[in-house]
C-alpha cells in the first residue's frame, strides 16, 4: 500500500532554489511553538554560494495607501535566521525531511526554525470595502534567499518566501462556568435591581451558539422595558496606548417579558451566534491569519502564559458577552459582562505517519515577486 503525504512548493523566479514545507500552520502549545521544518533545493550553479533562511514577521498596523512622504506602517521582524547552505552541522531530520530528501537527491538541504513562545499569533484586520493592499496585521513567512551573508541585500531572482501561520487550539478541558450578578440601587427610591448572568460554558467553538441565561429579579420600583444581549470582540494592538477597541458581532435585542414591573422576576435564555458571515462589511473586525485560497473566520481568543508575555508587536483578542437592561430616560441602564473563550478544537484525527513507501502530494505556488528595492511583496 501507498501512502501520500502532502508538501507545499513555492520557486525562486529564476528557479535556482525551490523549498518544500510539509505544513503552513505551526501550533502555539502556550510553552513552546512546533518547529518549522523543510527541505530547500538547490540548482547546481548556486552550489558555490551561500544560501540563508529567515522567519519574517511582518506587524502592519496602518493602510498602504497612507503611506505618504516617506511615512511607513510596517514592521518587519526577523524572529530566526541561519545558513542553510553549506551546512554547518549534521541535523536531525524528520520523516518528512527523510523522505524528501531520498525523493529529491543530493541537492535537497533540510532546515528548521524554531518561534520564540512570546511571538504574537497571525491575525488580520478586516479592510474596508474600499480599502486596498495587504490589509492590517500579522503575518509571518519563510524566506530563503541566496547572499554573502544574513543581512545582505536580498535580490528579485534569488528569492523564496512562503507565507505560514502561528495558531492556538481551544485547551482540552473546560475552565470554570462563567456567572455574575450585578445590582443596581436608585437614588430617592428603595429597593434594587438585580441581574444574574451565567453562560452554559467558557470554551465555546467556532459556530456554537452562546447560551446567556439572564435573571431579573426587581426588587425596586422601576420598570425594565428592554434587554439587550451581545457578544463584544476586544482587539489590543498591543503597540498603542490606546489601541484597544470593542466591536459587537453578535446581538439580540428584546422586549418579551417586558415590561418587568417592580417586584417581577424574569428568567430567559437568549442565543448568540458569533460568526464572520455576519460581520463581512465591519471594517477592523479581527480575523484568523488567512492564507490564499481558504476562509477565514472570527480570530480565535489570545492565550497567553502570563500577562508579561504580550509581544509589543502583537494583537491580542478576546471575547465577552455583555447583557444590557434599558429602565427608560430617568432610570439609567444596568449592565453585566462575562468574558469567555472562543477557540477552534484541536483536531481529532492522528497525525498521519509517513511510511517508507510514501508518496508527496506537492501543490505549488506561483513564484515571488518583489520589489526592485529588494523588499518582498510576500504574495502566495
């Protein structure tokens, strides 16, 4: 029997170096970040040279078409950098690199990278309909490239870059049930207003719907004419001071049940369905990195080991479900907020092995293109 195993391939546009990674997504695990790990091919005519490998991360944190007299809203990030070529020592290789190798001869050369654990996960801003470029966030790439040494002016034609992603998965156990209960007293009048809000679970996954169980008990005399529910998005662009903003992506608004006269109670449970499909136009919604050809959704919630952790250059989000009660122009309102985690799962299926007799499935990208500046335009 034949197994297949699948490869991505991207080559150089004078094609002299060809790379192959055998995955674009590297998981997060909070200690440490899965090794990058790939083979380069080299053409015979370049065997005299040097040949080095970088992790690119690129934070972009305004529009390209603001970018006037001189101005600049991007920072590159080189995270690793080291000689593939020649070799500076015998490696390890893995399963993957091994069977590479044997399939492509004595011009393969493996390498692998290593993500410090602190390095910010790939996420996007959603542009505007009218914006244009590469929109706001960030991304990260494998660049190969041939030079007299790390820091040499990288040239059009011997150049390869892949763009990849750093992702988390939603932790395997739940965390403890999410519940409060705020109350709210009235100047010149007795009693109080009470709200209990409490979600079914913490970890939610991606197309599940939020249950918020509400509670009013009112103990005052008020009138609660309308309630309010919504998931609130945070994005910290962790780079300003004043970076952080909320965005609902979900909500429901309703008066059944109401008006709840004084001395009621009220028990509901109110459904939210977080999803991108429904915030498509939002511009600044933050999104999982995308890379070409597949969908995105909703970023995934930011996990970190410590709080001390955030990457300056970084975008952290996360997500809380706010329920608002509306008392009329002389009572106020009464708020409550619950955070909660928003995650993918870890996949279910066993990483395939790769067996002696394997064969790579390879899918290719077109070549890079870069500017005669010698910066990359890092398409795929």
């Amino acid at each position: 029997m034949v197994f297949n195993f699948r490869v991505f391939k991207k080559q150089s546009p004078n094609g002299k170096l060809t790379m192959y990674l055998g995955k674009r997504d590297f998981v997060d695990h909070i200690s440490g970040v899965e090794p990058i790990d790939g083979v380069i091919v080299i053409d015979n005519e370049y065997k005299d040279r040097k040949i080095f490998g970088q992790i690119i991360c690129s934070f972009r944190y305004g529009r390209e078409e603001d970018e006037v007299m001189g101005m600049n809203f991007q920072k590159d990030l080189y995270l690793t950098s080291e000689q593939i070529y020649p070799p500076s020592e015998k490696s390890v290789n893995t399963k993957m690199q091994e069977r590479l190798i044997n399939k492509l001869g004595e011009s393969c050369y493996p390498f692998t990278f290593t993500l410090p654990p602190s390095a910010p996960a790939s996420i996007t801003l959603q542009p505007g309909s009218n914006d244009e470029g590469q929109p706001c966030g960030v991304h990260y790439y494998v660049k190969i490239f041939v030079g007299e040494n790390e820091t040499d002016r990288t040239h059009k034609r011997g150049t390869v870059t892949m763009a990849i992603r750093k992702i988390q998965y939603a932790p395997s156990k739940q965390g403890r049930q999410p519940c409060t209960v705020v109350r709210k007293d009235f100047m010149m009048s007795p009693g109080e207003l009470e709200l209990e809000v409490t979600l079914d679970k913490q970890l939610y996954h991606h197309g599940e719907k939020v249950a918020v169980n509400i509670c009013i008990r009112n103990n005052s005399n008020k009138v609660v004419k309308k309630i309010k529910a919504m998931v609130q998005q945070g994005v910290d662009v962790v780079l300003f001071q004043n970076g952080q903003y909320r965005t609902s992506v979900a909500s429901m608004e309703t008066q059944e049940g109401c008006p709840i006269q004084p001395g009621s109670t009220l028990q509901k449970v109110i459904y939210l369905l977080p999803l991108l499909s429904s915030n498509k136009d939002r511009r600044g919604i933050a999104l999982d990195g995308q890379l070409k050809k597949q969908d995105s959704n909703l970023a995934s919630t930011t996990l970190l080991a410590s709080p001390d952790q955030r990457d300056a250059f970084g975008i952290i989000v996360s997500y809380a479900v706010k329920v608002k009660l509306y008392l009329g122009a002389l009572g106020g309102e009464l708020s409550a907020e619950l955070p909660f985690v928003l995650m993918h799962p870890k996949p279910n299926a066993k990483e395939k092995l790769i067996h002696a007799d394997s064969q790579a499935d390879v899918e290719t990208f077109k070549q890079d293109t870069i500017d005669q500046d010698g910066e990359d335009e890092k398409d795929d």
